[in-house]
C-alpha cells in the first residue's frame, strides 16, 4: 500500500498423516488467507494474518522477519 504498510494475499497448504507411506496429494488442505504488516524502513514492526479453511478461521498476530 505505502512504504509503511504492505498487504498480500497468501495461500497455505499441507496434509497430515501418521506416517510418511500414508502422505498422498488426495490430503492436502488449502487454506486463503490476507496479510497486513507494519514496518520502518526494511524491519517488520508488526503483522496480522488471517486465514481461512473447511476448518474454520485463524488470526495470527506477530512480529519480526516475514518470509
């Protein structure tokens, strides 16, 4: 948005399982999402994430080094 404000959409994916034969690609989640961030100059003062799948919503709040 500005030097001081970014925002993007992500998308998160995975599976589970008990052991790794059991991995298969039918497993894997998808979960949409937005991230808002603050930051002075190239450090992230702060960011929200928020997410959502079948499972339901998840807000994440932090700081430091994005990704």
């Amino acid at each position: 948005m500005n030097r001081f404000v970014d925002v993007g959409p992500f998308v998160d994916a995975g599976a589970v399982a008990a052991s790794p034969g059991k991995l298969s690609a039918r497993n894997v989640r998808a979960t949409l999402g937005l991230r808002g961030a603050v930051r002075c100059r190239s450090r992230v003062l702060f960011h929200v994430d928020w997410g959502r799948s079948r499972e339901g919503q998840r807000l994440t709040l932090g700081s430091g080094v994005l990704f």
